[in-house]
C-alpha cells in the first residue's frame, strides 16, 4: 500500500527537489503539491495525505499555521522542510517527526523517509486497534450494559450523590469499576474506553453519555474523545495555538484541545 504524500513549499524549485527524491521510493504517492498554506489546508481535505513535506517558512500562512488549521484527526505524518536550523525545535514541539534543512541532504532525506514510514505504520496500528476494541466488544457483550439504565442514576444523582461506581460488563460477568479509580477516558468509534488502575474497560455508548454520569468536579472533557480524572493531573504544559499538554500521575500524557482551553481554569485553580 502507497503511502499518500503531499509536498508544501513556496519554491518551485524545493517542490521539485523533494518530488525527484520521492521517485526513488515506489511506497510514497505524490497525491499533490501546493504552493502556499491555503492550498494545502484544502488539499488535506481533499486528498486525505498520510504523509506531508512541509515548509516553515512561506507567505500568507506559515507551515505552523497550516497545522493550526487541520483537525488533529486529519493531520498527515508530517516532515517540516527549513532553511533555519533554529526552527528544529520548535518543528518537533509542533508534532512533526522530523525536519530536513535546505539544501536537502540525500542521507538526511532517506533517514526520514524511515521514520515517515514507522509513524504511518503507527497510525495505521492504532486505527486497527479501535476497530479490534468494536470487534471484542461486539463477540464477548463487553460494555453492553445499557447506558440508559446508568442514565437514570445519573440524572437522580445530579440532585444528590453521585454513583461511585460504574458496572460494566465483561463477557457474562459485571465488573464493578470504582469511579475514582479511572484515570482517563477516550472514544473509540461507538465505544468508550475507561483507562481505571492499569486496566483498560470497554463500554458502550457516547462521550456525551457519559459526563451526565460522572461528577463535574472531578471528571472533565478536554478534548472532543477525552474525559480525565482532574485529580490525576500532574503538570500541565502550554503548547502553540492555545493547546496545553497535561501529563497524569504514572507519565501517560493527554492534549487539552483549545476547543476546551476554558477547563485550564479547573488545572490552575485546583479544583477537583
């Protein structure tokens, strides 16, 4: 399978280069080349690249521009092409899993072209592992206790305490997991997966769903499929675009989208 490529650069000549160098390897796809960030913002809605050779620098819109208009969903493995050596930095803050200094350096390109392919080959693993979660859900019943029945709970408990313990079911068994045991919570596809001392639990239903549940003060939505355990929370680190990075106890790291940078409040006040 071809991995689908698309080079940005304001240089015809750069374009170029990067396009010659692509022909030497038969797994990338050149779906299209754009002078400028506008163009390459629609040419990732339309081509849907897994790959990208991005430039930095280019008028109108800046290749960091250029990811701050891409959902995180659609961003492409992305490899930032540079004339300065000290945007490096701020190139691998940004996601990119590699840069390329100009002129491109033969080495240099194929070493990345390596790590392009690891990366896709990731992206691909990780898609196939929500489906797996649907597929195991689906064959052993796990999660399929009904929400609703949570729901009425729920919505009692708005008016009084809040259930402190969510039943799930695994197999013909219905495990009890402590509410303030779950550390984290992210969608995968129509399923939930509850992240709750080490364990991973899978349920089925919606994001929405499930914060009619859990307590407000101690759970919040950061990002359209993730919920975290507020008290869990160890650092909390500014990224570009009003994104911020919290790291939980145990290391594991979640993005606070800036759809949801007005829970930073939550972090930096202390609640929960």
């Amino acid at each position: 399978m071809k991995i689908r490529t698309l080079i940005v650069d304001d240089e015809v000549l750069s374009r170029r280069g990067v396009e010659l160098r692509l022909r030497d390897a038969p797994d990338f796809e050149i779906v299209a080349q754009c002078a400028n960030g506008r163009e390459a913002v629609a040419a990732i809605q339309q081509y849907k690249p897994e790959a990208m050779f991005l430039d930095i620098q280019m008028p109108g819109m800046s290749g960091f521009e250029v990811l701050a208009h891409v959902p995180q969903e659609s961003l492409p493995v992305v490899v930032f092409i540079t004339a300065y050596d000290q945007f490096a930095i701020q190139a691998f803050e940004a996601r990119a899993v590699d840069y390329l200094l100009k002129p491109i350096d033969d080495a240099r390109f194929l070493a990345a072209l390596v790590r392009v392919r690891e990366h896709v080959r990731a992206k691909s693993a990780a898609t196939q592992r929500d489906r797996l979660l649907e597929i195991i859900a689906e064959i052993t019943g796990c999660g399929e206790l009904a929400l609703e029945q949570l729901l009425v709970h729920g919505r009692k408990a708005v008016e009084g305490r809040r259930p402190e313990v969510l039943p799930i079911r695994q197999g013909r068994e219905t495990l009890r997991v402590p509410v303030a045991s779950i550390q984290w919570i992210d969608a995968a596809g129509d399923y939930m997966c509850i992240h709750a001392g080490g364990d991973t639990h899978i349920l089925r239903g919606t994001m929405k769903e499930l914060e009619e549940i859990l307590d407000p003060k101690l759970f919040q939505r950061v990002h359209r499929s993730t919920i975290v355990n507020l008290r869990l929370v160890k650092s909390l680190r500014a990224h570009m675009n009003g994104e911020y990075f919290l790291t939980l106890e145990g290391g594991h790291e979640l993005k606070l989208s800036r759809t949801y940078r007005d829970k930073v409040e939550f972090f930096l006040s202390g609640s929960g």
